[in-house]
C-alpha cells in the first residue's frame, strides 16, 4: 500500500513532466552503461579463459572489491535515501518503522540493482557454464546478486550519514582501505585468492558462505533501519539545537546598494543553510581535487583531457548553483515579488557571487603554470570564458527552473531535483562545447591566438552582463506566475 501511494505522489508531483524527462535520459543513458557492461563482461570472459592460475569463477569474484567500489560511486547519482515518504503517515495508526522499512526493502528490489547482471550473466555464459554446469552457475550469479543488494544497503547507511555531517566521508574511507588491505599489506595475489574464496563458496553452493552474506545483509538491515529512522523522525522533530552566533554584518557590501543586500543574502545563504553549504562544500572540495590531480599528476597532460579538466575545473561552481538558480529562492519568492525591480538585483548579485567565486580554481591552478602544463593566458581565457560565456547560459536557467529546493530539510524534504530539457542541453553544452571549440581553434590557429579569441568571447560577455541578465529578467517576468505556482506547490 504504502508503495503504491509513491507511485501516485510521483505522478501528482508538479514536477511530474521534469520526472519524465529525467526518466527518458536515464533509460538512454542506461543503454550506454548496458553496451559497456557487456563489452567488459566479454573481455574479462577472454581474461579468464586464458587464464591458468585460477577458475572462471574466482577470477570475477577476486575482482569485486572494484566492481562494487564503481557500484558504490554510481550509487551517488541515481540512489536517494529516504525523503517525504515519512512525514505524511507520522500521524497514522500504523507501525513506526513500517515506512522506512518499507523504503529500505524497495530499495532492495529496485531495477537499478539488476544492471550489473548485463555484465555478469555474459561473462557466466562465455566462461562459468561449460566449466561447471547450469546449477553451479545459478549459484555464481545469485552470490553477485547478494552482494550487490548488499552493496545498496552499505550505500544507503553511508549516504544517511554523510547527509547528516559531511565528516561521516570518513567512514567509507576506513571500510575501503580495510576492503583493499590484503594488496597494500602483502600483494595483489593474496587479494585475489582471499576474495576469490567467496566465488567458490557461492558457486559450490556452501552453506557457511551464504550464511555470512544473508547474515551481513541482515545486519546492515537493521542498522539502515534504526539510522534512517532516528535521522527522519529527528529532523521531522525538529530536535537539532540552535546555537547563537555572532552575525556577520558585511558591510563593505553595502556600497553596492540594493546588489550588496542581494550578495549579503547570498553568503548568508551558504553559511546558515544546510544543504546550500554542503554544497559549497562539495564543490570546494571538488576544485581542491581536481587542481592537484592537473597539478601533481600526469594522468591528464595529453591535451584533451587537460583542457577538459581546466574547463570543468572553472565550472564547477556553476554546475553545482547556477543550475539551479532560483529555487533556493522558492522557499520565499512570495517576498522577492513584492517589489517589481527585486529579481534583476537578485540575479545581479548571484551573477558577481560565482564570478568570485572563479578566483579559487584560479589561484589552486597556479601550480600548473609553475610546471609549464598550462599557460597564464590558458588559464585567464578559460576564468574569462567561464564567467562569460558559460555563466550567461547557466543564468538562463532562471527562466525554466521552477522547484524549490529545501533550504536546510535533507530526510523529509520532497527532495525535488529538477531536470528539464533545458538544464540538460544548458549543462551538457557546459561541459562539451567550450573544450570541442578549444581544440577546434587549436586545429586552426597557435595556442595563444585559439585562447586568446576565447578571452575576447568571455571578456564581451561579461561587460555585456547587464544586458543579457535584463533579457534572463524580462523572460522571466512573462512566466512569472507559472513559476510561482510551481514554486509553492514543491515547497
């Protein structure tokens, strides 16, 4: 019953037409990943079969700490935790675990869990069969089958946590480094054997090795359910302390006027907001990451994947918050409407906010011009073409995005992340197109005149702000009351 209500809640939604887009790319994006599986499903099957030193059997099971470690990463993007699935049967004569155990168990038996069987069921058909009959291989696909639920249950503990503090990333960190432990303290052969040990329990059929998964995915069970339980009904409650803080007055923005008093909001936006801060957080750490690999490393020198990660690098901060302009300020648009002009100085001031913000991945890349992998002119074409040209398309967002997006609720929030066909195209536009026009200008002209033409783009866009920020104002003014609409029916 209660999953059956999801369903109806979904197609309610008012952002039931997003929700479909969003389906649409996923199941286009499922069929790349579904071609990849196979394609590495073939040739570990060809690995394997030529292999002398272990079965077919051991050989993928030897490989799972890595295969459930991507599984795990992937999770991020396409498993949520749970959301407003609780709040509305808080009131309701029914058990009190009844809703998060009935999330954990659909959770379980979601489709998504069933993808890897693209690679496994190949790799079982070519290798494990002919080795040792159909019964043996049933019971090889079930033991994967058994981690990889396994696996989502371990993701969705991690993800409660690391929600709730973003200290929590510790935890991960010590369950891999003891996971990967038998390579680093002795060798890559005790790994495999101690991990391929599984693959025989599972595909013998021996009874001590499916009872230490079932047993394993009953524990975590029951520890998913009193962690998502005290977290949702925690925050439902209310029951986080407030402490006083000093108010930071910023007053050096004042001499901007009615912008200033829209970039105070925006800081103060980042600093007293959960989820706005975890966000700037991310995000930071992400720039911080990324300019030490280009810097320290020469995994990216080549000159695709260099420029690909420099431009990438510079719009993180867009991705991650222009994406979604305006709908923090769904929760209080009502307030931003009462004065006609309010919303161009709003997105004036989220518009110098992230260009700011620009000056941090430019200041971690300096090391990169100190090893002679990137040039001053490389890197000032792409700051002046990210906060041009990318920023101006990002900013067009605010005419299409219309949700809201909770400022500080992360467990019982409708958890409302648009996608429309306009954030697609604008963010895959932002990702692909400045680094193919780059490497079309190198094929053309010398590095310096391609960047330089670049800087001249950027440079024009962003003297040319107000022009376009009024034309983003004016489209924005029409839909004005779809938009509103929209925004309190998600709040």
């Amino acid at each position: 019953m209660l999953r059956s209500h999801v369903k109806l809640a979904e197609k309610r939604s008012a952002a039931y037409e997003q929700n479909r887009t969003a389906k649409v790319l996923i199941y286009i994006s499922s069929g790349f990943v579904v071609v990849y599986l196979i394609f590495l499903a073939i040739l570990f099957a060809l690995i394997a079969n030529d292999s002398s030193s272990t079965t077919t059997y051991e050989f993928l099971y030897s490989l799972a700490p890595f295969i459930l470690a991507v599984d795990f990463l992937f999770r991020f993007m396409a498993q949520q935790t749970p959301a407003q699935l609780v709040k509305p049967y808080v009131l309701q004569p029914i058990p009190k675990y009844a809703c998060v155990e009935s999330f954990i168990v659909t959770a379980m038996i979601n489709p998504n869990n069933f993808l890897w069987m693209f690679m496994f069921v190949p790799y079982a058909i070519m290798s494990v069969v002919f080795n040792v009959g159909l019964w043996c291989t049933l019971g090889f696909l079930l033991g994967w089958m058994l981690l990889i639920v396994i696996n989502s249950q371990w993701y969705m503990l991690a993800r409660t946590l690391i929600n709730s503090r973003i200290w929590w990333w510790a935890l991960p960190i010590v369950v891999y480094a003891i996971v990967f432990a038998p390579w680093y303290l002795d060798k890559f052969s005790t790994f495999a054997d101690f991990y391929g040990s599984i693959g025989e329990g599972v595909t013998l059929w021996h009874p001590l090795t499916y009872l230490a998964l079932i047993a394993l995915l009953a524990v975590l069970f029951f520890i998913n359910r009193a962690v998502q339980y005290h977290f949702v009904y925690a925050e439902l409650a209310s029951v986080e302390q407030t402490h006083l803080k000093t108010v930071s007055q910023f007053r050096f923005l004042e001499r901007f006027g009615e912008v200033g008093e829209y970039l105070k909001l925006e800081v103060k936006s980042v600093m007293r907001n959960k989820n706005m801060r975890k966000q700037f957080v991310f995000a930071v750490a992400i720039v911080t990451v990324f300019s030490l690999l280009l810097s320290f490393t020469d995994i990216y020198d080549d000159s695709y994947n260099s420029n690909f990660l420099a431009f990438y690098n510079f719009a993180i901060f867009g991705l991650m918050g222009l994406s979604r302009v305006m709908s923090a300020e769904g929760n209080y648009i009502d307030g931003l409407m009462v004065h006609k002009e309010n919303i161009i100085s709003l997105l004036k001031a989220k518009y110098y906010f992230y260009v700011v913000m620009l000056v941090l991945p430019f200041l971690l890349m300096i090391p990169t011009i100190i090893q002679e992998k990137c040039t001053l002119l490389m890197l000032l074409s792409i700051f002046f073409f990210t906060a041009g040209v990318e920023y101006c398309l990002l900013m067009h967002m605010a005419i299409f995005n219309k949700q809201t997006v909770p400022l500080n609720e992360k467990f019982v929030s409708k958890g409302n992340v648009e996608t429309n066909y306009f954030q697609v195209i604008i963010n895959l536009a932002v990702l692909f197109v400045p680094v193919i026009t780059v490497m079309v200008l190198l094929s053309f002209f010398s590095a310096n005149t391609a960047y330089l033409i670049l800087l001249i783009l950027g440079v024009l866009l962003m003297v040319t702000n107000s022009y376009w920020i009024r034309f983003i104002y004016r489209q924005f003014m029409k839909r004005r009351y779809t938009n509103m609409e929209s925004f309190r029916a998600t709040r």
